[in-house]
C-alpha cells in the first residue's frame, strides 16, 4: 500500500499524498529487522525503495540496507537458495517458492547503493537454482519446491496456492516472468532474458489464457471458463512485459501488456470510485486452496497495475 501510494504521488505531485506516503512508509520501517520470512523485498522495496527514488531521503536507504542484511540471513550456501517459509515444518524442510524471485530486487538494490557485491552474488545464486529446479519442460513453474537443508537436494516439486502440484498457477508465471526480467536488468546476463521469454511463451500460448487476457487463478485449474480471474497476475505480468519490451524491442511485449492493461481498465476490473473499499481493481485471487482472498481486490493487483501505468507513460513519452 506505501508502494501504491508513492505511485499515485510520482503520478500528481499531490503534497498531501506525499505526507501520506511518508507516513504509511514510516509504518513498515521495522519490518528492516525482520529474518523469519522472505516477503521483507516486498515489504521494503515497493516502500522505501519507491520513497528513495522519488526524494533521495537518505534515511530510506539505510532501512533498505539493514533489510537486506535481514533478508541474507535466510540464504543458505550449500542450497543456493533464500529460504521462503519456516511453517509447515512437517510438511517442507526448506521451502523456496517462485514469489521469492521478487524479493531479489532488494538485493541488488542494496548491492548498487553499498557497493558490497555479497547482496548481488545472492541474488545471482538465488536466481541460477530457481532457474535449475522451479522450471517444467513447457517453461511453467511451480509454485514450491522443498530442499534438502544439508545437500541441497530437491525433495519435492509442490503447490501451496495453486490448484495441484502440476498445475500452472498464474501467479506463480507472473512471478517469474517479473523475476527474470527484473534479474536480467541488474546484470545484463542474457540468460534471463530467455527465462523471460520462455516464460512469456507458457502464457501466451496458453489454450486457457482468456480473450482479454487476464488469466484464471490457474492455468489447469478444474472448472474453466467457470473460475475465478487473478487481475493481480495479469497487472504484476503487465508491469513486467514493459520492462521486457525495452530489451527485446519488436517482439510485440509492449503490444501485449497494453492489451492487458485495456482489460484491466475496463469496467469489468477496474472499480468505480468508491466502491471495492477503494481499491483500484477488483477480480483478484489470495489463494483459493486456503479458502482465502477469493475474487477480491488486492493491495499488490493496485501496486503492479499502477506501476505498469507508470512505466506505460514513460516508454510513450
């Protein structure tokens, strides 16, 4: 909410807006002492990596600073990979699911603004394994996969949010089309590109993939055209096939995010104003296997729409 907030700011100039922006930000600040969970990247990046960019306050890059160093502690060498989750303990010994690809912005962020390369040689190593075991044959991804904490052997290939082990959860291959794309733009290492691509392709081609291109909550799941839409993955893959179009011109991605970004505009997604507890757009999906955030609105749809609209106006101007 902080990174929606800096967003509609950066948009306007508002003066109030920034007060607010300021304040929501302030709110997360200890979340930079957090070790017990993966999602601090998200928690700090999309706040006080939005807020340094827009005003420069210094302050903001010492929360991110002392949050990445929280967020190293949860790599382990002999995996190659941050740990996700510490639940589920009976079920998983360590857990790393693709939504952790998001969390290495943070990272190499830090490494640029420190100058200490150990942030970005994680964030490389993160990045190289998850390519190695997260990937199917078609380029789809799963969702978890458990670790041996000692060898670093893969122990199981699962799902925690999409519809089975095998399924193809959309915002899993939203993640990691973001991901890869974001990886590529830290260092240039062609390989990422072609994840990127390769994950595209999955989507794209995808026989369940709706007309208006907003997908199911899972590419397989059972009851399609009678399932939920999850509009946070169509704005998270949006925002991120911008970024793409700007490596890989002449491939049609910018096409394609602005065919998303019409649907998600449209009357079908995007609220009236004062409704949907006022967010932005509705029609996103939590995690249905939990029975939680079904077809609801979500902070993170908004975030990634706003910033797909962002990067939208840049690359036009």
């Amino acid at each position: 909410f902080p990174g929606v907030l800096w967003y509609v700011y950066e948009n306007g100039r508002n003066p109030r807006v920034l007060e607010y922006a300021r304040m929501f930000t302030a709110r997360v600040e200890r979340e930079k002492h957090t070790t017990d969970n993966h999602d601090v990247g998200f928690m700090l990046y999309c706040s006080f990596g939005n807020g340094l960019r827009l005003t420069g306050d210094k302050s903001y890059e010492e929360v991110l600073l002392t949050g990445a160093r929280s967020l190293a502690t949860r790599f382990k060498p002999e995996v190659g990979l941050i740990r996700s989750w510490d639940h589920n303990r009976d079920k998983w010994q360590y857990p790393v699911i693709i939504d952790n690809m998001m969390n290495l912005e943070l990272l190499f962020e830090a490494s640029r603004l420190s100058g200490d390369s150990t942030f970005y040689n994680i964030a490389r190593k993160h990045a190289d394994t998850t390519m190695a075991n997260h990937f199917r044959e078609d380029n789809s991804c799963y969702h978890v996969v458990d670790y041996d904490p000692e060898t670093g052997e893969v122990r199981k290939r699962q799902t925690a949010q999409g519809y089975a082990d095998e399924s193809a959860w959309a915002r899993g291959q939203a993640w990691a089309l973001y991901g890869y794309t974001m990886c590529y733009r830290y260092t240039h290492d062609a390989k990422y590109l072609e994840q990127a691509e390769k994950v595209y392709n999955f989507i794209f081609n995808n026989k369940n993939l709706p007309e208006d291109l907003v997908p199911y909550w899972d590419f397989d799941a059972p009851n399609i055209p009678n399932e939920p839409r999850d509009a946070s993955a169509a704005a998270c893959t949006a925002s991120a096939l911008y970024e793409l179009s700007t490596y890989l011109p002449g491939k049609g991605y910018k096409e394609t995010a602005d065919r998303i970004m019409e649907s998600l505009a449209s009357p079908s997604y995007r609220a009236k104003v004062g409704t949907n507890g006022n967010f932005i757009l509705m029609h996103s999906v939590g995690s249905i296997p939990h029975g939680a955030e079904i077809d609801v609105p979500l902070n993170y749809a908004d975030y990634y729409y706003l910033e797909a609209l962002k990067r939208k106006i840049d690359l036009e101007k």
